[in-house]
C-alpha cells in the first residue's frame, strides 16, 4: 500500500476546509500545521504552499485543472466523502487521492432503510393528504418479506443489508465482481423481474454511470421501487420519468440527474415518486466520522505507516 514520505522531524502542512478539522489535524502532533486554503481559490502563499495534504471541502465541483500550481510538495487528497468521482483523474501525476470510507455508511443505509419503508408503506401519500385535511385510509405494500435487490456490496450496501435483518426480506447483492454471496454484474438482468426493491449504492465510474436505463428499468418488476442512494448519474432520468409517468415503477431518489433539481423539472410532480435533496449523509455524527477519517490519515503519514482508503494516484 502507498505511503506518504515525509522527513522526521518535518512539520506536515496541511489545507484544511474548515476550523473544525484544522483543530482536529493539529490535535494530533505539535508537527501538524493547518491552513484554511482552498487551492480552487488560487495559489496558496507563505507556508501553505508546503502542504502536503490537501482536505477539500465536502460537495462543489472538485479541484480546476490548475488548483495544484502553488503546491509543489502536495502529495495526498484526503477527501472527507466516499464518493471520489470529483477528483478521479484530475490530480496532478504522484498525488494520491484517499476517500472517508465508512463516514457516511450508517447515516445513509439508515436513509436507504427509510426510504423503503416510507415508499412501500405509502408514507409519502399519508404526509400529503395529512397536509390537505382528508382522512384517507388506503392499504398499501409491506418491506416484511419482499425480496430486495441491492446492487452495490461494498460498506453502505453490507449495512443496509444489516438493517433489514429485522424486516425478514428476501436479500441478494450484485457487484463488480461475483464472490461468496455476491452476484457479478453479468447476473443483474436475470435478477431484476424478480426484485421487489432495487436499491443502488454503486460508485461512480464509467461502467456505472447511465447504468440505470431504459432496458434496466424495463426489466424490473411491475410496480417494483427503484432506491437510488448512489449518485444521480447512475440513472438515465428521462428513462425513469417515462415509467414512472406510466405508473409502472416507483421510485425513491436522494440524487438526481441534474443536480440540484432545477425549478419546473417534471421530476418533482412525478408520480410514485419519494424526493430528497442529497440529504442521505447528512447527519450530526457524520462530521465527526469523517473528521476521524482525516486524523487517522495525519497519524499515519507522521508514523510512516500505510495510507487508508486509497482509491488511486494519478
């Protein structure tokens, strides 16, 4: 596993997004410095240009192509999310880039859970017509017993599927690739008219962006839930839109594609539909793990040891 070199008694500078984190990297070693820089800002000046780390801050659009001019001694992107899609490939050659695995696993199995529950359960309809005064009683679906199709199998996909233990379901995984109790992606479409729930916890990559189209979509069961806690490229939206349209699927989405949903779009008054503004992470404990995530790496460069959750060097 890579390591990041750094001298012995070598102060480590590092680019912080905020004071929270800054107090947290300095915490760990009186050799630690933290400056509030952001590169896309423009070149960092006095010792912030010696950082060797660089913590983004969380969301935006990523690092500009000439963000690491001032950094000549940059050597690793800590990231405080899981999702490394903003960084892949656009990091100068000798970087690498580490991701928070594990930062926002509970919170957002938690909202995928949730989300199944309140979609099959008819929640959504019971909120509105609680809004509008009218007692509406109605029998809807069950999460006890269906069969859930969670596509993804790293940590927020092992979680999830941890959650529902309780709820007696009828569980498979597909991933990259096929493993004990992990069905490969080559299985996916003989899986899909079977599934009662669909739930999508991939990464970002460029077999997984689009994977959700209209023949994906057409080989899912009537009336099946489409939970999609990934990322909203994975899905082609105007595939969706056509079938939620014609009542034949429903979904719960906590990312679109565009994102933010902009004013007017169809996706909003699209019927069978549960919508949530990328909230999926956004609990008080997940600043806090991903701070960890940070800290943990710091120890590990200043002893010399192996670097966590690498997802590449470019």
């Amino acid at each position: 596993m890579p390591h990041l070199p750094l001298g012995a008694d070598e102060i480590l500078h590092v680019l912080v997004p905020s004071r929270a984190v800054g107090t947290a990297v300095e915490s760990v070693s009186p050799r630690v410095r933290a400056h509030r820089v952001d590169p896309a800002d423009g070149p960092p000046s006095g010792d912030a240009a010696l950082a060797r780390i660089w913590v983004p801050r969380a969301g935006g659009p990523g690092a500009p192509p000439d963000a690491f001019v001032g950094l000549p001694r940059l050597g690793l992107v800590q990231l405080l999310t899981a999702g490394a899609e903003r960084f892949v490939g656009r990091l100068p050659a000798g970087v690498l880039l580490c991701n928070a695995r594990g930062a926002h696993t509970p919170s957002t199995a938690e909202w995928a859970v949730a989300a199944m529950l309140a979609a099959q359960r008819g929640l959504p309809f019971f909120v509105r017509e609680q809004g509008a005064g009218r007692w509406s009683p109605g029998t809807h679906r069950s999460l006890v017993g269906a069969r859930v199709l969670v596509v993804g199998a790293g940590d927020i996909g092992r979680a999830i599927g941890r959650m529902l233990a309780g709820f007696d379901v009828e569980l498979d995984y597909v991933g990259r690739t096929a493993r004990d109790g992990v069905h490969g992606m080559a299985e996916l479409p003989g899986l899909l008219p079977h599934a009662d729930v669909v739930v999508l916890v991939v990464p970002v990559t460029p077999e997984t962006t689009g994977m959700v189209d209209a023949g994906f979509l057409a080989a899912m069961a009537d009336d099946a839930l489409l939970v999609n806690a990934a990322r909203g490229v994975v899905v082609d939206t105007d595939a969706l839109l056509a079938e939620l349209s014609r009542g034949r699927l429903r979904a719960a989405l906590d990312v679109t594609d565009p994102e933010p949903l902009p004013e007017g779009h169809p996706l909003w008054s699209a019927p069978g539909l549960l919508l949530t503004p990328h909230v999926g992470g956004a609990v008080p404990q997940t600043a806090a793990r991903a701070t960890a995530a940070v800290t943990d790496q710091v120890a590990r460069v200043l002893a010399g040891e192996e670097l966590a959750n690498v997802v590449g060097s470019y």
